[in-house]
C-alpha cells in the first residue's frame, strides 16, 4: 500500500535553506533512518510530514487511511495531569475500560476492580490491556498517578515512548510511525527491548536516530539530507558509509572536471567582445552553472583536533573506602580504585543506580558520606554533561566562546582562534554570531562539547555524549577520543560508541555492587546473556568438543537443516501453544466473575499478561523452525 508521496519540498529559516526541492515516496513496511548533520533538518522534515508544521514550497500526500503518529525529542504533556491520563487521552471504550481498570489496580479499590474487569471482559480488552501492561513494565513506568510536572527529563521521554507505542497498538490499522531519536534516556535492555517490539510490530517507520546498533536492527534503508538534497541508500549502516563514500569520490571528480573547464571559460570571458550573439550568451549563460559546479567544496569539512594537552602527574585519582546513600539507597559501599594515565572506562547499570552520583563525587561536587578521594594536581577535569549548555543569559555563539578564551593552543606549538576553533566544530562565519537560543538541540550540544574541549582538560568525564548528536560528529568525535592521550569515563547507553572507546566497564548493579568487567559494552552483554541463562535452566546434554574455534562452524552447517533436537522442539512448540492458550481461555473467564477477592484477580491479572509473552516468544520459534522443517 501507497503511505506517502512528497514532490519538490522546500524549507528554509531565513536565508538558509534546510532543504531544497526534494521528493520520496514511503511504501506500507518500510523502515527508514534519516541522517544528516544538526541544523541540517532532520526534526523539520519529520514535524512536516506529521502536519505540526508547513513548508514553504511542495505538496505532501497522505493517504487517509494512514495515521500518523509523532514521537518528538520534547514531547507536549498537559503538565497538570498525571501519567495515567496523558498516556490514555483517547475517548475511545476500549481505551477508557483500560485505564479505568489500571485505575482501580492502583488504587486497590475491591469494587473498582470488579466493576472494571466486567468491562473489560465485555469489550474483550484482555489483549490489549496485556500489551498495555507490557509496555509500561518494560518502560520502568510504574507511579501511574503521578502528575506529569514532576517527572525528570529521562522519565517524560519514556512516558512519551509508552504513550506512542500504546496509540499506534490500539490504532490496529495502517500507521506511520514517525519517531526523533527515540533510544536517548532509554538504557541498554529498554532500547533492545525496544528493537524486538518494533521489528514485531506492523508498523511503517521513519526515524531519526544516532544509535547505530539500533539503526541496524530496525531499518532496511537509510536517508541522508546533504547540501539541501536528499539521497536514498538502501541496506545498513555500513552500506551507506560505503555507498556514501562512493558518491562523494564521483562528486569529487565531477568539480575537478567542472574546475578545468571552469578556467577555459573564464578566460574565453574576460575575451568576448560587448556584443552578445545569441550563440555567446548561451555560452555565458553556462559558464554561471559550471562556475557554480567548480566553487562547490570537494569534500565534508571534518572536526580534527591535534589539542596540547596539559600533561598528567603520577597521581590521577584515587578512591579508598568510599560510602555514599541516599535515604535507604546504597550507591557506593566501599569503593576502591585508582584511576592510571590514559584509562578508558565505561560506566554502565540501569537508571536510577547512582551512574551520576558517582561521577559527581570524582570531581568534588558532590560530597561522599565517607572515605577518601584524591585528585592529582595537575588533572583538569572536562565534563560533558546531560543538562547541556547552562548560560546565564542569551548570547551569540562567537561571544560565548571567546567569554572562555580567545585561543586554544596546539600540539605543534600553534594555536587556534575562537573564530577558527568554531569552524572545525562545523560553525560556519554567519552560525557563529547566531544567537545559542536560536540554535538547533544538536547544534548546543556541540557547542557543549567544543566549550568542554577548549578548556583543553585531560581526565573528560561524558554523561550522555551521544544524546542529540549527529552521526557526523559522532564519528569525528570517535576518532578524536581514540587519539586522546588522557582519562576518560563514559557512562552511555550507545553501545556502538562504548564499544570502540573502552577497555572496561564499572557495572553498577544496584545496592553499592560496582563489577569491574574487563571488555567492551558488547562483550559485557553477552556475558550478561550467559549468566542469565545458566541462572534459569543450564541446557544438558550439551557439550563442546575441541577447540572454542570450531564451535560456530558446527552452528553454521545446522542453520540449513533441522536436526533431532530440533524436530523434538517444534513438536512440543505445539503442545504448549495450545496448552497456553486454554489456560488463557479458561482465567478470561475467571476474571469475567465478579466475586472473586482482589488478591486473586490480581494474581489472575498478572498470569494472563504472563501467557501472552510466554505465547509471543513460542510462537516467533514455532515459525522459524517450520521455516527450517520446509527445507
């Protein structure tokens, strides 16, 4: 089915255009990224096609049956309302006979419950209340009654989340998922869950995102705005880098040929004589084009920094018996460790666990209950952090800078300008007197960041780095912190970017437990993996013979065949499908009855959301290997 056609939309703000006449049809099931640098449009793009905003030229067409639902980076709330109520607006029955059941579980009212649950099974809203239950649960999103104006900026996100999720659920029809950046404040399992519902859902997706592990999972094909066109590559992210490096080596060429023809024509000009023929005024007439072609920049301006930086002492920083709680939460229990020259570390561990309260403690701004902390003279702490840029009042980007100093000084013995340190963070001459409120999310966040660098520290402490971020930067500022010769800690939920910058991880795990592991974010996560599993149900029966080599050739020739573990699998997958599937017949009507206690229904309640996953799950197996008995 036909979603979306888009001919020749133009947006500028003021004299910039975002983007120039471009076109693109979206089709029911595609799955497409967007990327391009900050400011380049991005958000724009997304808000026209959700018809919160217009552009100046063009025709957008969306099919009636086509809903379109908008996940934005700040998302719209009635602040004076609580969660329950901003998530289940809809006046719709199914929708009111949930939310008044998830009303009366909060409340633990006998009566309510009761009354809900007749509704509920009168509307046969079991299903959807599971899904419901679900989302949430996955989301951390427990307080129902909590008024929206309280909530931080991480817990807004998520609302935000749940609340787009559960919209396009009871749409049931044909949706178009429009989603910017929805992974930031989410952590590692929220995001892979994440990755799973939306690969399961029937859901047409446009999303901006900076995850490129969340990229590849979700989306077949990616979009990039550049130079106020648009250019559609198919595959994943590693295809597009290809096929994008591709595009610009033949661009590169073509402004060189257009350069030599350039001077020719230059020449034959500055010749002519004043009188125009018909055949000479053409001739000029293409010189302005070639002469436009040839003065086009060869190739992407890049963000690199050889920065001096002050050199580290002997001494970095050293924690010994370090407490900190707050009320009856335990965040360190008598933590010890001495930083060394150079360390890379990631931090990682669910919200909510301490991840900041600890890296605030490192600098000093806030205090431990006990213990000691030491810090090196000569460390110079950088720290990039969530709550962004913080400005007394409004300025313009070249004042802000210049306010902390008017060079940075260079490995080479040179130095920069404030002026020539803000190009090479992408600012152009007319971005840089632009006023910071007038400036995109991603741009302020590299503001941020350039602000942090030219302090030029050498122990740089990132909370979020990649929130708002464009793939571009991000790349560049991969490749800078490889070469950077100090400390680093990083707490981030990109697992792409943890795992090309660190050597270990501080693991917080809740209740004062910090686990050193010694690997990237990826290897943790197996690991993670593996222990979960042996914790459930260690498999038996399965050994592993030779070398830890020869272990996934074995699994390589199976993926083509089933075997007998296989065969015996898919004959169980049956029985129990059906199995769960009258225990779920058999509580729908059990909840049907009025008289039962609350304890029971609540039990009740929580089984059938249970058996709805649990029959998910084997159902996904059941058709894979029935794709694999096919063979």
């Amino acid at each position: 089915m036909h979603y979306v056609s888009v001919e020749g939309l133009t947006k500028s703000y003021g004299i910039q255009p975002l983007f120039e006449n471009i076109s693109f049809h979206i089709e029911e099931g595609d799955k497409i990224a967007i990327i391009a640098r900050n400011g380049y449009g991005k958000s724009t793009l997304l808000r026209i096609l959700a018809g919160t905003e217009t552009a100046d030229e063009g025709k957008v067409w969306i099919s009636k049956d086509v809903t379109v639902a908008l996940f934005e980076q700040d998302p719209v709330f009635e602040e004076n309302l609580s969660i329950l109520e901003n998530i289940f607006h809809h006046a719709h029955p199914v929708i009111n006979a949930i939310a008044l059941y998830e009303a009366a579980c909060d409340d633990n009212d006998p009566d309510k419950m009761n009354t809900a649950i007749m509704l509920m099974d009168e509307l046969g809203a079991w299903d959807f209340d599971s899904k419901v239950k679900q989302i949430l649960g996955k989301l951390n999103i427990h307080q129902l009654h909590q008024v929206v104006s309280t909530l931080s900026g991480g817990q807004r996100k998520r609302v935000a989340l749940a609340k787009t999720l559960i919209d396009i659920g009871f749409e049931h029809k044909h949706v178009l998922l429009i989603m910017d950046e929805p992974t930031n404040h989410l952590d590692v399992e929220m995001v892979e869950w994440l990755e799973n519902y939306l690969n399961q859902e029937k859901v047409t997706l446009l999303m901006v995102t900076h995850d490129r592990y969340f990229l590849d999972a979700v989306c077949n094909e990616i979009w990039e705005l550049d130079k106020n066109d648009l250019f559609v590559y198919k595959g994943d992210y590693e295809n597009y880098m290809e096929k994008k490096s591709a595009r610009i080596e033949s661009e590169s060429a073509s402004i060189d040929k257009a350069r030599n023809l350039y001077r020719k024509e230059l020449e034959w000009m500055r010749k002519q004589p004043r009188a125009r023929t018909t055949k000479s005024k053409s001739r000029q007439d293409n010189f302005y084009k070639v002469a436009a072609k040839a003065n086009q920049p060869q190739q992407e301006q890049q963000l690199e920094l050889q920065m001096k930086m002050n050199r580290l002492g002997g001494k970095v920083v050293e924690l010994k018996k370090v407490y900190k709680k707050f009320d009856e939460q335990i965040i360190l229990k008598g933590f010890d460790y001495t930083f060394k020259k150079g360390e890379r570390i990631g931090i990682a561990g669910k919200n909510g666990v301490g991840k900041s309260t600890f890296i605030n403690i490192i600098q000093g701004t806030e205090k431990a209950d006990s213990g000691k902390i030491n810090i090196g003279d000569t460390v110079i702490f950088g720290n990039y952090a969530q709550q962004g840029l913080v400005i007394k009042e409004d300025c313009r980007v070249i004042e802000f800078v210049k306010n902390i100093a008017e060079h940075f000084p260079l490995a080479n013995g040179g130095s920069l300008s404030a002026v020539q340190f803000l190009q090479l963070f992408l600012f152009d001459p007319d971005k840089q007197y632009t006023y910071i409120s007038k400036l995109s999310g991603g741009e302020k966040r590299r503001l941020h960041l350039l602000s942090i660098l030219f302090r030029n520290p050498n122990f740089l402490i990132l909370d979020e780095p990649t929130n708002d971020l464009d793939l571009p930067t991000l790349g560049v500022l991969e490749n800078f912190l490889n070469d950077f010769p100090g400390c680093i800690l990083i707490v981030s939920h990109d697992r792409y970017f943890m795992d090309r910058l660190v050597d270990h991880l501080f693991v917080f795990e809740g209740d004062g437990i910090i686990k050193d592991f010694p690997g990237n974010y990826s290897q943790y996560r197996i690991w993670q993996k593996e222990q979960e599993e042996k914790a459930v149900a260690p498999s038996p029966g399965i050994t592993l013979n030779g070398s830890a080599g020869t272990a996934p050739q074995h699994n390589e020739k199976k993926k083509n065949r089933m075997g007998f573990k296989e065969k015996r699998e898919f004959e169980l997958l049956g029985q129990e499908i059906e199995d769960l599937s009258k225990e779920k017949e058999n509580i729908t009507q059990q909840l049907s009855d009025g008289n039962l206690p609350f304890s029971t229904l609540n039990n009740l309640s929580e089984r059938i959301t249970a058996i709805n996953s649990l029959l998910e799950e084997k159902e996904f197996r059941w058709l894979e290997l029935s794709e694999l008995a096919e063979q």
